[in-house]
C-alpha cells in the first residue's frame, strides 16, 4: 500500500493555522507561495526523519534544511508533531490508486510488492514515520487517517473481482484487504525479518484461497455463491 | 501470542555483564540475590515504561523504583537499551506455550485472543514494549528473537493439526501462523482501530479456510493430500 508520501504533490491542502492569508487561501493557490513553501517544509521532514531520525527532527533544523524562517515554520505547523501529521495530510493528498492487473491475485500482489518496495526503501522514510506515529499522537492521528482512506481507494479492488465473477457480491472488502496486507507490515515492520522477494504473492494468494473458501462474506445468502459453484 | 512479559519468571538468566559473581552463578542460583536483584529491576523497567512511556525511562529512575543501587543498574544494564533487551531476554525465559484446544481454529483464536488482550491491556505494556523497539536498536534485537521463539514454540498447534488430520503434512507452520495472526497486530498496533472481539476468531478462521485450501503448502506432493478429500 502506497503510505510513502514520497507521492505526494503538497499542493491541495495547508495546514489549517496558516497564518494570516486565510484558511481558504492555499486551495485557490495550490502553486503559489504557500503551497511551494509547504512543500519545501514537508520534503526537509521527510528528509530530515529518513537520514537522521524522530530524534534528531527539530523545527529549526526543517527550516534551516527548507530554506524557510524558523518563525514561519513555528508559525505554521507549531511542533514536531503538526510538521508529522501534515506530512501524513499531505501523503493523503495524492491520486494513488491500487494498480489494475485484470486479476484478484495480481492486484493484491502489486499491491503488496508497492508496500515492500516502500518498507524496505533506503533512506527508509516509510519505516521512519510509521515509528514517528509511535512517538507523537498527532502523528499517530495522521498515520491512522492516512492507513484509512489508503484502505479505501484499496476496496475497488474487491468490487472489480466480484464483477468478474471471481468474489461473491458481499464479501467484506476491508477484511479481505487487511488478511491480504497484513503479513508483510507483520514481517517487516514488526518481526524485523528480511525481505522476502515471494511475499507479497504468497499473501495475497493466501487471502485469495481464504475469500474463495467464503472467508470474508458474513452473510449465509451471500455465501450460497460460493456452494453452487 | 504471549510476548507479554508479565508471566516472566526472571530466574534463569542474568545479563552477561553481571559482575564479579562470574556469568554462570546466576544460572546456579537462580533465586539468589542476582536473580532476585534482576527480578525487582527489570519489574521496575516495565512499570515505568508503561506508566510513563519511554521517553521518561532512564537508569535513575528506575534504579530508584527498583530500591536498587543506581551503580548496580549501571554496571550490570548500562543503558535504557540495555535494559530493554534484558526485559525481552527475561520475557523468552518463561515456559509459556499455545492453548492446546483440541482443534486448529480454537487454538489459532486462543493465541489471538492472548494477543489482543496483552495489546489492549492497561497500562499499555506490550504496545510500549513494540514502541520502545522502535528506539533502541539493541531493544529491537530483542523484541526479534522474542518473536522468532514464540513462533516456534507455536509451530506445536500446526504439528498436532497435521496429527489429526486437519492439515496436510508438509503444511508451512510459520506461514500459516504469521497469516493467522498478522491482522490482529496490524489492526491494533499499525491502524489503531479499536479492539473488535470478533477479530481473533476471524483471523483464525481465515487462516484455517486458507490452509484448508492449500494456501501454506508448497511441495506439490504434499498437496496431493487436499485433491484427495
């Protein structure tokens, strides 16, 4: 799943305590001052947290590596904690979309590989902010909308492969995505093991024998799909 | 999954730096004074780790709720890292093994349900624990080699499934067992959703269909064994 905000243009939205040119002001001008000095300021966190660390992000250092005043960072993001959570906005600003294979299998192992391309990056900025998101609760705020809409995008997905017959109408599409996604997170974000280049496909061949079996369709009507065929 | 250590006896193991005792007289005397020192130390590491979060977790402070010498803490543990990865060590050396249920799903949904009560538990120890290993590199070793032992000593629900006839032989145990409990993990540690007392019997159940269709066997041999049912 594509978390990394590396994606991300910066451009729809500022942070709501954007000073003095109106809260409304940086939509209408999403390539003006404000959005490319957001921008500046989100691409210094990012960078700051991939090569030195939650420890070492300060907001001086952000300004200092942006090339914006200090006062207009504190001004505008106020903390550590805001600069993350709009790092995370930010990363939920973009046109991401699962890739479309043709395929259940092929889009949840597309969908895995994006999700271990990006956990296992170097410098590892996607590693980097799910550990912020332990440190800073606004930054846990952020990383848990993000993970949300992420999850959603993701459910078309599910609506694709029941249109093509290959799901039955009612299978739970979060549930079938979390069983499919999960186990890469686990391995390497919690169990710290290498990566392993069959992940991702194995994951989501599992989730696909599972939601074959009737794994994620809680209804029993639904679920008369899968015994008739 | 019990990473939990509150069920740590503490008694047999002793940090190897443990002074001019010699490395083997803690295992000697496990209820001795090393043993014993251990116990309230590492105790006291827990507490403020869940109490206070580890950002407030020094040697001093815990020397001080330990009642233990502050020059004793830092000559055997030398640091926070040190400690963490001595909390870790002591959590392995328990005789903590999986439910024995008498079926595949009921142990897979006991061992989640331990999991999401160790993970929902207040004060938030075992979520304290997983966000400490963000921090320390030596704590991350840690929490490593924790996991890697318990899910071994889990790989006994997978044998006695294949004994009875549930599982095919050949059945990857580990595979099986991070697919049935990543979504518990995932959905608590990295979305934050809130607790859902459904999750652990699905999530076992959704590995038990899976394996039940072939999912965690690779030898084609082996596989034969689900064509003939």
């Amino acid at each position: 799943m594509a978390t990394s905000p590396e994606q991300t243009t910066a451009a729809g939205r500022a942070p709501e305590d954007s000073g003095g040119e109106g809260a409304a002001a940086p939509r209408r001008r999403p390539g003006g001052r404000t959005g490319r000095v957001r921008r500046q300021v989100l691409d210094a966190v990012q960078a700051e947290l991939a090569e030195r660390g939650y420890d070492e992000l300060t907001i001086d250092g952000v300004a200092a590596r942006a090339g914006v005043h200090r006062a207009t960072v504190y001004r505008r993001w106020r903390d550590v904690g805001g600069l993350l959570a709009d790092v995370f906005a930010a990363a939920g600003d973009d046109d991401w979309r699962p890739a479309d294979t043709g395929s259940l299998q092929g889009d949840l192992t597309a969908l895995n590989e994006e999700s271990q391309t990006a956990l296992t990056a170097r410098p590892p900025l996607v590693s980097a902010l799910i550990a912020a998101s332990f440190r800073s609760e606004e930054a846990a705020r952020g990383v848990q909308a993000l993970w949300e809409d992420r999850y959603l995008r993701c459910e078309v997905i599910v609506a694709r492969a029941v249109e093509r017959g290959e799901l039955p109408p009612g299978t739970d599409a979060r549930r079938l995505l979390v069983a499919a996604t999960a186990p890469v997170y686990h391995e390497l974000v919690l169990l710290r093991t290498p990566p392993d280049p069959d992940l991702p496909a194995r994951a989501a061949r599992t989730a696909v024998l599972a939601a074959s079996a009737g794994a994620f369709v809680s209804d029993p009507e639904d679920d008369a799909w899968r015994r008739c065929r």
